[in-house]
C-alpha cells in the first residue's frame, strides 16, 4: 500500500556532478521520473555547499546551484513546480505536480555578510542548515567542538524575521545549546536520528528531542547507515524503526518526518529509490503505526509544520 503523499525534508541530489537535470536522473536514489505515480510528492532540494571554502568561493557556489536549481524547475516544469510556502505546495499537488523547495546545507552560503540572508530568502531558499561538519562563519558542526559565534546568533535572528527555517542538523552539541537560548521559532533538524538508538554524535540526545517536541519543532529521519546503527553493517527496516519507536516514546509523534539524505549519504538497499521511500508507510502500519500515525510521518507533520512556520 502506498501513502497518500510524501515530504522528504533533505535531499542532495541538486548538487550531484555532472551536467543536466540532476533531479531526474536514473539511478539515482531521488528522481522525478522514479516517483510512484499516485503519490503527492514533495521534495526539499538542498544546495550543499562543502566545507574548506572561502567566502567568495560559497557564494558563488551557492548562486551556481541556485541557477540550476530555477532552470531545472523550467525544463522540468511538465512534472515539478518550485514552492514557497505550504499553499504553494498545496498547489503543485493540486496540479498533479511534485513540489520542490529550496534549501541550504551550510551556513556559508551567507559569506559572514547579514544582508545574505534577505538574497537567499528573496531567491526562495525556505530553510538553511546552520553548519555542515566543520566550522564556518555561524559556529561549528558535528566533528568540532565550540558553539555558535555571535555572527551565528546574529544569523539565526535574521533567518526567523526573513522566514527561512532553522536547521540544526549537523550542529554540534554545544550549538545547539546555543541555538536554545536565542530562537524565538520553532527549528528543523531535517535529517537526523536518535542517538541513543544509534551513537554517532550528529544524531540527536533524548535531552534534545524532548526540547524540540516541547517547542513544536520537526525532525527528518535519516536513511544514511551511519546513522541508523554503529556496528558499520547495513540497517535493516528494524534499525529504522527502532528509531521510529524511540521517538514515540519521547513524544514525538507529531514532530516527526521523513529527511531521507537522498544522493549524499550511504543509504541501505531496501530504501535506495522514491518507491522504497512510499514502502515506509506499508512498514509503519505493518510495524503497529495507525495509518494517521504513518501519514503523520509521511507527510501530515511536515505540512502542518510548513503551514505554521513558512511565510504565506
């Protein structure tokens, strides 16, 4: 049985390499052509910007793949939509089109200049990630150890007034604590799991969870194998739903969502194409989940949560 629809919070198959549309790509772990037909798609298309730039070197990697990101939109135009805001998206599926957000990965997309964050969300960029692993002008990611500077609160004010969703993933413990005590809207970790289920440090801590169910944030579970398990094999679909479960438990339920990590990450093989990610929601009901509960996870969450916190 497949879902109604489906919100896939990261993918990175924007900034794959090579010429065309990346985006409809066989082979791929993300491609329109791939998705299930029936099913209401929607897909959050990240430009992931690599570590080790220098300002003007993501600045103009950020704007190339933003380029591609509207001329695909164009070519594509028959099957995909670019979307803003929750009606928007609401309105591609009306169509019978896959929506598409933008997204960032990595705050150095902004180059340590504020008045960046008015380009990108005039561009139609709707959420950014603060950090990718390492350190740049905001604070530091999962591999190093100190928090957010205060250009990155400066940043983060600036993204909640210009209606770009906070994304914490990828920011280490300490920025997320720092990230705490200054926002003032709900945030997004858009592909993370639990890390008591699975150790890896850029998963979530119960502790955190908990501050984010409490503050009506959303969070993607990420398919990656690295952060499923810790003992280096493949995950199976009960390392996916122990996270699922662990979740739950925390109360979560309404948080939760789909944040797969498409084309940037090892994903296992029983969940490498748009089909397999429809398969979820056979899964959870097959798991005990209600079909409300799995729809919740699907898409319900993600919506809502758009609804709520994107601009109108």
């Amino acid at each position: 049985m497949l879902p109604h629809a489906l919100i896939d919070l990261h993918c990175d198959t924007l900034t794959l390499p090579g010429e065309g549309n990346t985006l409809d790509l066989p082979g791929r772990h993300f491609s329109l052509s791939a998705i299930p037909e029936g099913v209401r798609w929607c897909q959050c298309c990240a430009i992931f910007i690599p570590d080790g730039l220098s300002p003007e070197e993501a600045a103009a990697y950020y704007e190339t793949h933003r380029d591609s990101f509207y001329r695909q939109m164009e070519a594509l135009s028959d099957r995909v939509l670019p979307c803003r805001t929750a009606a928007d998206l609401e309105a591609a599926w009306e169509r019978g089109k896959t929506a598409a957000v933008l997204t960032v990965e990595n705050g150095s997309a902004l180059a340590g200049r504020l008045d960046r964050v008015e380009t990108l969300a005039w561009d139609g960029v709707r959420m950014l990630t603060l950090t990718w692993n390492g350190e740049n002008e905001l604070g530091s990611g999962s591999v190093t150890d100190r928090g957010l500077s205060p250009f990155g609160r400066e940043a983060v004010r600036a993204l909640e007034r210009s209606g770009i969703l906070v994304d914490v993933s990828h920011l280490n413990d300490r920025g997320f604590d720092d990230l705490l005590k200054i926002a003032q809207k709900p945030f997004a970790a858009s592909h993370s799991n639990a890390r008591s289920v699975c150790g890896h440090r850029r998963n979530l801590t119960d502790e955190q969870i908990r501050e984010m169910v409490r503050q009506g944030c959303l969070i993607g579970l990420n398919y990656f194998n690295a952060f499923l398990r810790d003992d280096g094999c493949p995950a199976s679909p009960d390392d996916l739903w122990r996270h699922v479960e662990h979740f739950l438990e925390l109360g979560a339920e309404g948080c939760l969502a789909l944040g797969s990590d498409a084309d940037g990450a090892d994903l296992p093989s029983w969940l490498d194409c748009p089909e397999k990610f429809a398969g979820l929601y056979q899964l959870f009901l097959d798991r005990g989940l209600s079909p409300a509960q799995a729809e919740g996870v699907l898409w319900r969450n993600a919506l809502s949560f758009f609804q709520r916190n994107l601009l109108k």
